[in-house]
C-alpha cells in the first residue's frame, strides 16, 4: 500500500478509529467572513470561494513552519478546520454535518505577496497557498464534543500577542453550507479536510515566531516560523 510510505503527518486518525489514514482534499474557504473580505480590499462573495491546497503542505502541531525562498511576505490565516468522516456526494445542507467526524484549528499559511502578483496576472493561488509547511492542523477533536460549529472562538496569538480572534458566527458560509456545496463539486471522503476561512487581523510572520491558535473545545495548535536555509 503506498500510504503506508507517507510522513506520518500526512496521516490522520478519525475520532473511534483504530488506523491512520491518508489526508485527502484540503478544501480550502476564501472571503469567508466579512471583516477580511473588507481587509483585504475584496468583495463578499455571493458563493463559496473555493481553493485546493495540497496534503503534502500539512504539519502537525509541534512542527515548524518553513518560509519559502521564492517569498518575502508570508501570512497568517487562522481557521477552523472540518474533517470529514464519510464519503458523501450532493449531500443535503440539513444533514451535512453528519459527514463532520471532527474538528480543529488550522492555519492556512499564504504568500501573500506571490497570491498577489497571482491576483494581477488572473492566474491560480496555487504556489502561493500550497508550499510544504503552509497548512498546519491542530489535534483532531471530535465533532460531538464541540458543539455547534456556529458558536465557536477561534483565535491566534504571534509570540503571545493576540492577532486574530473571531466567533464562527461571523462566517458568511456556515460548515453545513460549504460541506454541501462543496459535495456537489467533489465527492467528499474520510480524510479530506475543509479550511473554512479567516477572520480580519491576518499579517506576516518572520522566522524565529511562533504561533499559537485556539478553537473553543479543541485542543490548540502551536507551531514555530523558521525561514528556509
Ligand atoms: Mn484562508
């Protein structure tokens, strides 16, 4: 089996299982709450803007975060993160977050200046969401002991000082809404994760901070910022 070859951070193990298994689809949510549409001069979208990053771009907490060479501005986007459970295709918004096995915090690193030159050229936020390193995920929590998703804090302290903090009852496209729309595009599968937006309050980081985040009723993540040698 070639997932038995994978980094074990590619891995994840669902809450009541026994094995890890391969991360799938990360799924990622743009301009997804109002305050960082408006941040960063973008209108609120009318439909879920959405953006794959690779799994190969997953860390764990504890791990560091590595600034590539090809950027000089690389941003913070704290997020919580839905894991799915079961695979689902055109699944129902009323019945969506049957499909959520978990959640956590997770930060949705990008170069913010390589997404912008992006922008001006109308070409894909790829490479500047998607290096190795860009998508750290806090420890899995199961999705009943979290409650409902709408009412959770989410925030995110650089070298203890607070940058971001946010209640999901500020997303414009609540977890079941973007679990649906989403599953009319995609077949969702167990493993596959959806980032589903920052709050306002992004900014850069330099090598040498580290990053702390929170999500009401999961367990926080914490990583390190090194720049590549
Ligand atoms: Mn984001």
């Amino acid at each position: 089996m070639p997932s038995e070859n994978l980094p074990f951070r590619m891995k994840i193990t669902l809450p009541g299982a026994h094995r890890p298994i391969p991360v799938g689809k990360l799924l990622c949510i743009g301009r997804n709450y109002a305050k960082h549409a408006e941040e960063m001069g973008s209108d609120v979208p009318d439909v879920p803007m959405v953006f794959l990053k690779p799994a190969s771009a997953i860390i764990r907490s504890g791990e560091t975060v590595v600034l590539p060479p090809q950027s000089q501005n690389v941003h913070h986007e704290v997020e919580m993160v839905a894991v799915i459970g079961k695979e689902g295709k055109n699944i129902d918004p009323g019945a969506a977050l049957e499909y959520v096995a978990a959640y956590a915090v997770g930060l949705d690193m990008t170069a913010r200046d390589l997404q912008s030159a992006a922008k001006e050229r109308r070409h894909p936020w790829s490479v500047a969401k998607g290096f190795d390193t860009f998508a750290p995920l806090g420890p899995l929590t199961p999705a009943d002991q979290v409650g409902d998703p709408q009412n959770l804090e989410i925030r995110l302290r650089v070298n203890g000082e607070e940058r971001q903090r946010a209640s999901t009852d500020h997303m414009i496209f609540s977890v079941a809404d973007l679990v649906a729309y989403c599953s009319r595009i995609f077949t969702l599968a167990p493993g596959d994760l959806l980032y589903t937006g920052t709050p306002d309050g992004v900014g850069p980081v330099e090598g040498g901070d580290v990053l702390d985040a929170t999500l009401t009723g999961c367990a926080p993540l914490h990583v390190r910022v090194e720049r590549a040698a």
